[in-house]
C-alpha cells in the first residue's frame, strides 16, 4: 500500500488535538510549531533532522543540525500535529469502511448507534479532512 502524505487542515488538527487526540511523533509525521515566527512553517519529523526525544518530563522534538537558525528543540505542547491520510484511517480502525470521490471525497465508517450499526458519510474538499471528520465524529460518539 502506498503512503500519501496528504495532511489535514490546521483548523481540523486543533479540533482533533482539542477532541482529546494524541500524537506520538514517528519519523515522516508532518507538524507546525505554535510560534509566531514560524508561523506556515511545516516540518517534517526525520531521524536525520528532527528527531522525537522522550523523557519521564515529556517528549521534546530535537532539531539537528540547524546551526542556520536558532531552534535547537521544542515541547510537543507547543507543536501541531498535521496527521496524514493513512494515520488517519488507521485511528478508525474497524469501522472504516470506505473512502470514495464524488463531488467531494467521502468516507463512511460504521458506528453503534443504540441496537445496530449504521453507516455514516463524512464529506470533505479534501480526503484527509473527510478522515479527520470521520475521527473527530467517533472521538465526540466514544465521550458520549
């Protein structure tokens, strides 16, 4: 299977980060640093530049080798994770059913609703948005 690196709007990364979404950074993970002056800037989690850096206080992201600039690391709190289309239908899980195009993109999932399972469509300009919606929808239906 072919990984897309397609993201999601920033609008719909805060909705998930604020749904109670968490990232655990892995290498190829897209993400913004809530500053200022690095507003727009999207960075890529790489081994070979940035590296995720665990310890018992929290992860930090760790730049190397930037001696062009003056960001050698920041708190995870104060990035903005930007999950891609695979991360995405991977956080639904079992009730991913389909993804498909049509004036927009739309996926359905299938979710518990009281008795039975129904389908549900989540429609979006952009496949990552359809996915991200889909999450925050079984996000919002797991906290009741």
């Amino acid at each position: 299977m072919t990984t897309t690196t397609t993201t999601i709007s920033t609008d719909l990364a805060r909705r998930l980060r604020a749904a109670g979404v968490r990232w655990r950074p892995a290498s190829g993970d897209r993400f913004l640093v809530d500053a200022p002056e690095l507003a727009g800037e999207v960075f890529t989690l790489s081994e070979m530049t940035i590296e995720a850096r665990r310890y018992a206080t929290g992860t930090v992201l760790a730049f190397n080798g930037t001696t062009e600039w003056a960001l050698d690391s920041v708190m995870i709190e104060r990035t903005l994770w930007l999950p891609r289309e695979d991360q995405l239908r991977e956080l639904l899980g079992g009730t991913f059913r389909s993804l498909r195009r049509e004036d927009l993109y739309v996926v359905t999932t299938v979710v518990p609703e009281g008795s039975r399972e129904v389908e549900v469509e989540h429609r979006a300009p952009e496949a990552a948005d359809a996915y991200a919606l889909a999450v925050l929808d079984l996000v919002g239906r797991a906290a009741g």
